[in-house]
C-alpha cells in the first residue's frame, strides 16, 4: 500500500503575468462668465445738463488655461431703431405704458471711445485663460443733455464668452 503525503510534493512554482494599464484624462476648454452692471443716478437739470455720467460696470470671466475667451456684450433689450451688433445704440427704459428711454454706451476703454459690441471685431483684446477669474472693466457713459421724465431705468444687456 503506498501512502503519499501532500507536503512531501516540491517543485510546484507560482506564476505571474503583468499587463500595463493607461489612464487618460481629456480636459475641454471651458469658460465661466459673470457680470455686474452698473447703478447710478442722472440730473439732466443740473449736473448732467452738459456733463456726461460716467460709471463702470464688470464682466468676469473664468476659463481653462489655454482658451482664447473673446467677450461680447449684446445691444440690450431696448435698443435704438438702427442699432446693430457691431455699431450697438443701447437704451434704458423706464417701462410702463409710456415709456420714456435713456440712451447709453458701453465701452472697452476708459476713454470711452471704443465701443463695446456684440462681435468679435469690437471686443475687447482677448482675455488670458489663467484658470482663474479675471474681472474686466466695462466703462459706461450716460451722455449729458437728455430730458427724461423722473424715473428708474433699466436694461438689460447679455454678454457672452465665446472660447
């Protein structure tokens, strides 16, 4: 009779195979944008009879590293009979049945001579994608010498990122 013991058995190895594994991560470029307007107050009596009203407003805008974001802002919900996208003529409006209108630029310079439009050609220079948010001035000015009635007046403008 022969008997065999499971520990007297050698030679048995232990194998291994090893395969190499790839990890991707795609990143798209990808933009935020925010806006602030501005709010002031208009004397066409006095104060702003021969002087303009000059306020600031902000657009911020974040975007991957590496994007080109161009900023354009759109000619406003109110906008003048001949306005158009590249050549905007915006107004305010106090509402109402009636409504009386307030007329206003946006601009990409402080000097207020560069008008902001909704095209890329009267954007302001490209933005720097850091990743980060990046505040950009707006420069406003409400011309002197309109005569409107007492009221509150608004608009409504849509500023785009495009990247």
């Amino acid at each position: 009779m022969l008997i065999a013991s499971a520990t007297g058995c050698g030679g048995a190895v232990a194998a291994t195979a090893t395969a190499t594994m790839t990890n991707t991560v795609t990143i798209s470029n990808n933009c935020s944008i925010s806006t602030l307007g501005f709010t002031t107050t208009y004397d066409p009596i006095v104060t702003n009879a021969t002087t303009n009203q000059d306020i600031t407003a902000s657009v911020t805008t974040t975007c991957t590293i590496g994007a080109s974001p161009v900023i354009t802002l759109g000619q406003g919900a109110n906008a003048n009979t001949g306005s158009t996208d590249p050549v905007p003529l915006r107004r305010l409006t106090s509402g109402g049945g009636t409504p009386a209108f307030l007329n206003y630029g946006l601009f990409s310079d402080s000097g207020r001579t560069v008008t902001w439009g909704n095209t890329v050609a009267t954007a302001p220079v490209a933005v720097t994608a850091t990743g980060s948010a990046t505040p950009i001035t707006i420069y406003a000015r409400v011309p002197s010498g309109q005569s409107v009635k007492a009221a509150t007046y608004i608009d409504t403008v849509v500023a785009t990122v495009t990247f």
